[in-house]
C-alpha cells in the first residue's frame, strides 16, 4: 500500500480553486491507514469507490454513503473514495505526471484491489475513461491483467451499461448493500488463495445480480443488435436484479460524511422509502426500484436522532421518488417536526405531487423559509399527461399554486418536458397556457394579500426514452424539432414574471444514443474521450462535435439509437431482468397509445412481474387494500402544530425583542488550524463550525427575524484558503451560560482533525461594536526556501508598489506602507505584523507575489510555501 499524496501536497493544492475537493478529514470520515497497513498483503482488501463528477456531486449521492460504510463495517477491508478531478486539478496532474490518488490515504488508484465505480447518468461514461487514464490502467477488461485492480460497476443505468461493457470486469445489477460485500468477501478469499480472476468471475457470476460482460458476446444482424452468445456455460443467460425486500434489515449511514466544502445537496438524508406507485411511463427510476418498499416509522425516527447527533446538519431532506405517497405520513410528519421543532432543523421535501400538496404540512417544514416551490405537471394538457400515465389534472396545479401564492410563496418551477411520445404543436402550446393561468392565479388574489412579486419559471427538459420502461421502444426526436418548439414556447412566454429554462438540445441526443446502446459504442466513447471528452455531464465541457466525429469514424451515427425500435426486435438488455416483465411494458406502451392511464399500486395492482416477489408494497396489496395516501389532512394531533405559523411575528414590542437579546450571553474564542481545513474557504469555515457546535449541543442564539436564520455567530478576520491560523478570533452568541472547560472539551471532541478551540472567555454584551470592526492588525509568517532573503531584497525600506484588480478595477498598493513591523526575519522565513481589518488589510497572496514579479522568488517556490497567521489583533490590545 504505497501513499503517495502527491495531489495533497502544498505545491498542487496552492494552485486550485477548491483544494478541499482533494484533502478529506471531514467528520465522520474513516481512515483506517494505521491498522490496515499491520495486516498481511492477503488478508485485506483494499477498495476504491469511484465516483465519475467531481467532489460536490459526488458526496451528495446517497449510494456512496451506504457502500462506504457498508465496506468499512468490515474488519480486514478498507473502503476510500476518489472523485473525478476538477479541470485546475487535472491540468496539473498531465504536466506533472501525477497518478489520480484517494482521499484518505492518498493511494494511487493502480494500488487497489478493487475499483467500484458508481453510475448514475450516461454522460458520465467519458469521465470513467478520464479517471482510469489518469491512474495510468488500461481500459479495457480483456487489456488488463492479474496485478490490475477488479474493476466493477454498479448503479441505477447499470439496467443497460452495454456501451461500457468492455470496460468493466464485472457489473452489479441492482440494490448493493447486501451484494458488494458479499461479491468483496468473495474476492478476498480467491486473493487469499491465491485464485485467478477467471476462477472469480466464474464464481461471482453465479451471485444474484452479478454481470460479467466478458462471459458474453453480441451479435448483429443489418446493422442492428441481434442477441448475445454466451461464452461461459456457467453463466446465467439472465441476470436478475439484486432487490432488497426489507430496508429496515439493511445498513444505514446514521452516521454519514459531513463534507467540509459546500456541496449540492449539503444536508442530511433520511430515505423514507423506495419505489413508486405512480407508474409514469418514462419514468426509468419509477420501474428499475420497484416494488415500494417503506422503512417504518420507529426506523425512521431513530434514523433522525442518529443523523442530527452525528452531522450537526440544520437541515434533514425526506428522500424517496414521491414524499408524500409514504402510507403512515401523517404519524411520520408530526413526530419529526416535534422532533426538529426545537433545534433549528429545517426539514426538506424534494419530491411533492401537485395532487397531495397541502398549505399546512408546507408552512410546518419551511418554518420561515419561503425560497420557492417546484412542481412537475410534465405535459402542457391533460391528453398528455394521460399518454404518460402522469395523474394529475390542471385543477391540482392551478390549486396547489393558489395555496403556495396565499401561503407567502411568490417563486413557482414548473418541470415539463418537450418530445413526449404522440406530443402535438396543441401540447406544446398547453404548457404556455399553463404558466399563463399559473400567473392568472396570482393576479386574482387581492392586493393586499399577494406575496412578493411573482417569478414562474417553467424549466424544460427533452424526452429519452430510457430501457426498462413502456417508451423505450419509440423515438427521440431530433435537436431541430427540440429548438423548434423551444422558439414557440419562447414566442408565447414574453412576459418578466415568467422565465423559460430548457437543457441543452445536442447532449440530450447524445443521451439518447448512450441510453439505448449496445457494445458497439465502446469504441465511440473511446474516441470521444480521444478527442477531449471527459466531464460531458458539464454543459461548459460538452462537444457534440466530438461525439459526431467519433460515431462516424465508427461507422455510427446517432439515428441508428434515436430511432424507433419494433417492439418485436431483441434490445441490447433484454439478458436483464429487472424483475419488471416485459409483457407488461408493452401493455402499458399500448394503453399510452390510447390515452389511457393505470392506477398507482397503491390503488389496484397491475401484475407488472413484482407481485412474486412477495415484498413491500406486493405483500401489503395481497393482505389488505390500502387507504387513500392523499388524504390531506395531515395533523390530527393539536399539539403538533402549536408552533403553526401563518406569517412571521413582526408584532412584539421593541422591549420584548430587547429582552430577548439580554437573555445572550456573548463569547469570544481563539481557535487554531492546520492539515486538511486550512484548506476551506470562510463559508466553509463557518458552515463547519456551526455543525461542530451543533453536534456539541451548544445552545446558540439565532438570528430568528432573519429570512434564512443563522447562528449569531462573527469572525473577526476571514482567513484566507491556504493559510494556517494559530490563535484566530470569533464571537458568538449563547441563550444560556455554560460551562466553558467542560463545552471546550466537547467541542473540541466534535471538531474534524486540524482544528482545535484554544480558549473561550465571556465579554461584555453590551459592547455595540462587532469584532470585525475591532481589527487592526494581523501577524503573518511565511515559510519556505528563499522567502527571507527574497523579502530583504524587495522591502528594503521604499515603496513597494502592487497592482491589485478586484471586480474589474485596478488600484495600486503600496505594500511596504502595510507591513508595521517586521519580527524576524532568516533565509527560508520571515515574520511580520501588517496591517488588517475593513480599511486596510495586507492579503498573504499579494505579499507572496510581489516577490515574485520582481524575480526574487520562482512560481514554483511560492507555491510550495507555507503561511502561518499567528494572531489577529484587535483595537482593545497591543502588538
């Protein structure tokens, strides 16, 4: 196990935007380097989790904080993770011939036993390719050999990963909590024994849910997919989805990474259930995750104590493909709003339908959060919305957005998509009319009581028909026809309360081609990658071009994929079974054509092939009819909406808010860092921190009137990424008086490594000035070679001139007039006190590149240098 940590280095991290995507130590995280590294080389299994985006995409993924502790649970295995590199990182890794590494331990990604790549959307294909090239491994399976790590798949479109197919040794179909670790300690003992990777895989692929491409070969018949020869007589000729019939006996990260840096999705997550019972007929997640299968409600409430103690987080998201379908919400909603009501956690709904939206259960979550709400009719009129098996009307929508504008929204997304199958010019123009009378609604309520001024955005995405639903035989239509009904649409909606989003039109061709593809794409996406493909999924990085190069140059183009398929024909992932028959797709392509819809299966069951299953949602149907899980009526006990509120509280006298604020106690502490957190940015500095304290059980005051409400919390100078501190200010503000050694400790034993609180004191409250007002001056050291002897040749007592650009203005600097005293000073150090604070401030960057301008000190040199600021002085002290 070699640790190289080249990509954590000062040198490399110094000159990225984000060094915190590459330095991990975030809480929670597992490094298990000490006491993996004391076991023999056989007996432990050493795997990669590789996520194809980069860092903030990546960690908002759920899948990886399942499978990372899932693998960790496990004595002798060692899980790690590594992300696609950000564009600043990968330069520098091709000109300086740096090995993709992983986070924990720095291991280059050649060193690994296993590589389990997690794939959620098909643009991310040319991003794998990046990846292994960066680890300088071979693509393809056949290419590598037995010192290579096992390179595996798994993932929702792992239900047809044919074009990659040629690239992985192995792919998991579907749910893995039970499968990987199982397929992980199945590799351990043939590594114990010293087995061949033949013997493995021959082995593996006897494992439910388990795939090895290499035991198969396509064949074709006029251009067209014709079936697979299987190589390998022990091979299945059809692999079954992997399904997990109880969630409640599985893993559970209750206690998850809590990223350090700002990601998308940057709180936490309780997953309510999985499945759908809806049956949206170009919905893939809606068929691949059948059937519904719910976590109870005790499971889910312990779930909540575990992750609120464990993260700190202010915010707790409700995850499933359909909130509000949950069969016991009403019991759920009430016990995790007493649950939160108290601690300043805000709960998220992702995933409302129109038709169960209610005012109250909104108002309850949101607290005073009123950012906007996002509603998905899908089709612009009902003929539409029925071909789609989408079971809502036009009233759902029009009366949901009258509760939302009455409630205090003002801000409403409306999801649709465009090229749905039998979609006409009338639809097209039904989703115009719909925003119309969306608007309408807010216009007929009075003056008086209208919320802020409106904002409709009506966000378009094109239909791709995706395998494993009723559409995936019919046709995607072309990026003309895209940005032709794009430009009626734009036509109809000229109006500045109504904005229109729609995605890009060629990389949703681009989609299509890989959703339905079959093997003979590898070579294509090879090609792409060839020519410069590699974050795809990014708008900005995506070339059509490319991608049309690399079909013809193949012998392809994009119509052979996008085109309509006979529903007779053998598709590339008819081998799969995703435990959806596909007489019952075709059965619900025929009811589309007919304009028919099918009862959600919390209605009638409709026999789609899970009902043998014997689990969720299919058991309970087989016991005893459901209830109606729309009822909107959501809180039978009075109790748990005493806290309801209709509209902030502006009423309370100046002298109660004034006795409210008397009742804080204000502290100011010092706090040191170094390792991985020198690396964040002050935003990140402060959300970090106000988890910490959270997760110490601090009883801070809140900013309550504020829009967003925040802890009342103020550092006095916002320290740089890169620099580290070592006795750093900061203020915040208690409802109660503790005790500080006691809660110092605590807190301390919640702060990620490299951070520390050094002292905590009272002081004054009725002090009116905010520390940062109080700062004068900064105490700086720079080390590194040649710094000292640099700094003397340049301040030798004259004006040190810097031109400073912020914001696209220029000014000069003189930054020999910012240094007030200098400390001391030797060939590879120097210490100096400069000024600092809101007025005047010495920025360690300009300082370092001002020596370097004037030759004294190599780009090279600066980058690897390291800044301490010992002290930030304030205008009560002396220096």
């Amino acid at each position: 196990m070699t640790n190289v940590k080249k990509m954590q280095s000062r040198a490399v991290l110094g000159r990225v935007e984000k060094p915190s995507r590459y330095t991990g130590g975030e809480w929670n995280q597992i490094d298990k380097t000490e006491s993996f590294t004391k076991l023999a080389k056989a007996e432990r299994l050493h795997v990669a989790f590789c996520f194809p985006d980069i860092y903030e995409i990546g960690m908002s993924n759920l899948a990886l904080q399942i499978l990372y502790q899932a693998i960790n649970a496990r004595a002798k295995m060692f899980c790690e993770r590594v992300f696609m590199p950000a564009v600043d990182m990968r330069e520098i890794m091709q000109a300086e011939d740096i090995l993709l590494e992983s986070i924990e331990s720095g291991t280059p990604l050649s060193d690994f036993d296993v590589l389990a790549f997690s794939l959620h959307y098909e643009l991310s294909y040319t991003a794998v390719l990046e990846m292994l090239a960066l680890a300088a491994i071979p693509f393809y399976a056949a290419e590598r050999e037995e010192s290579h790590p096992l390179i595996i798949a798994g993932g929702p479109i792992t239900c047809n990963l044919e074009p990659m197919a040629d690239f992985f040794d192995l792919i998991l179909l579907g749910e893995g909590e039970t499968v990987l670790p199982e397929l992980l300690e199945l590799y351990s003992e043939f590594k114990q024994q010293a087995g061949s990777r033949a013997a493995f895989l021959r082995a593996a692929s006897g494992l439910e849910g388990i795939y090895v491409p290499g035991f198969y070969k396509p064949f074709y018949s006029e251009n067209s997919f014709a079936g697979l020869s299987i190589l390998e007589p022990s091979a299945p000729s059809v692999v079954k989805r992997r399904l997990e019939p109880n969630l409640d006996d599985i893993i559970y990260p209750v206690k998850p990474l809590v990223p350090s840096l700002e990601v998308v999705h940057d709180r936490a997550v309780l997953e309510l259930f999985r499945g759908c019972s809806r049956g949206c007929r170009f919905c893939q997640a809606g068929y691949i995750y059948r059937p519904v299968r719910e976590r109870s409600v005790p499971t889910l409430l312990e779930y909540t104590e575990k992750l609120l103690a464990a993260t700190g987080s202010d915010e707790l998201g409700l995850l499933s493909l359909s909130t509000s379908d949950y069969s016991k919400r009403n019991e759920l909603m009430t016990a995790l709003i007493e649950k939160t009501a108290d601690c300043h956690v805000n709960l998220s709904l992702p995933s409302l339908r129109l038709d169960s939206f209610d005012f109250s259960l909104m108002e309850q979550v949101s607290g005073t959060r009123k950012a906007g709400l996002t509603f998905a009719p899908e089709a612009g009129t009902q003929r539409l919305r029925n071909v789609v098996n989408k079971n809502i009307t036009e009233e759902d929508l029009l009366e949901a957005c009258n509760i939302a504008f009455n409630g205090g929204w003002s801000n409403i997304k409306l999801y649709f998509m465009l090229g749905l199958p039998t979609e006409t010019e009338e639809d097209v123009r039904g989703i115009a009319d719909l925003c119309w009378k969306v608007l309408q609604v807010w216009s007929d309520i009075p003056h008086e009581n209208r919320p802020r001024k409106p904002k409709i955005t009506a966000s378009i995405s094109f239909f791709i028909p995706k395998p494993w639903t009723p559409f995936q035989w019919v046709e995607q239509i072309t990026p003309v026809q895209m940005k032709e009904r794009v430009q009626l649409l734009t036509e109809l909606l000229r109006d500045r309360r109504i904005s229109l989003q729609w995605h890009d039109y060629e990389s949703s061709r681009i989609e299509g081609v890989l959703a339905r593809g079959d093997r003979r794409l590898a070579p294509v996406i090879e090609k792409a990658w060839q020519k410069g493909s590699f974050l795809d999924a990014w708008h900005e990085y995506f070339s059509a071009e490319r991608w049309d190069q690399a079909l013809q140059e193949c012998g392809l183009n994009s119509h052979d994929y996008t085109r309509e398929r006979d529903t007779k024909t053998v598709l590339p992932w008819d081998h799969m079974d995703i435990r959806v028959s596909k007489r019952f797709l075709l059965k619900e392509l025929e009811l589309a054509l007919e304009e028919k819809t099918t009862s959600s299966c919390m209605d009638l069951c409709s026999y789609c092939g899970l009902q043998k299953d014997q689990c969720g949602i299919c058991l309970q149907w087989q016991r005893k009819p459901l209830s109606n899980s729309a009822d909107k009526t959501i809180f039978t006990d009075p109790s748990a909406v005493e806290n309801y509120i209709t509209e902030p509280d502006d009423k309370k006298s100046f002298s109660e808010n004034n006795k409210k604020a008397a009742e804080t106690f204000k502290l100011r502490l010092f706090y040191e860092r170094c390792g991985a957190p020198v690396y964040l940015a002050h935003l990140d500095m402060m959300r970090l921190f106000e988890r910490a304290l959270s997760r110490a059980h601090w009883p801070l005051a809140w900013s309550e009137q504020a829009y967003n409400p925040r802890p009342l919390m103020v550092f006095a100078l916002p320290v740089g990424c890169g620099i580290e501190t070592r006795y750093e200010p900061f203020e915040l503000e208690l409802t109660e008086k503790i005790d500080l050694n006691t809660a110092l400790t605590t807190l301390n034993f919640n702060l990620p490594p490299g951070l520390s609180v050094r002292h905590a004191e009272y002081i004054d409250f009725n002090r009116r000035k905010s520390i940062m007002s109080l700062v004068e001056a900064a105490d700086y050291e720079f080390i590194g070679s040649g710094v000292g002897s640099a700094y003397k040749k340049v301040f030798t007592g004259d004006p040190v001139i810097f031109l400073r650009t912020r914001k696209g203005k220029s000014r000069e600097i003189d930054l020999a007039a910012q240094i007030l005293q200098t400390k001391n000073v030797s060939e590879d150090k120097v210490r100096v006190i400069s000024v600092a604070g809101s007025q005047d401030n010495m920025r360690p960057d300009n300082f370092l590149q001002s020596l370097q301008d004037r030759g004294t000190l190599t780009q090279e040199s600066v980058s690897n240098i390291q800044v301490i600021r010992h002290a930030v002085f304030l205008s009560e002290e002396c220096f």
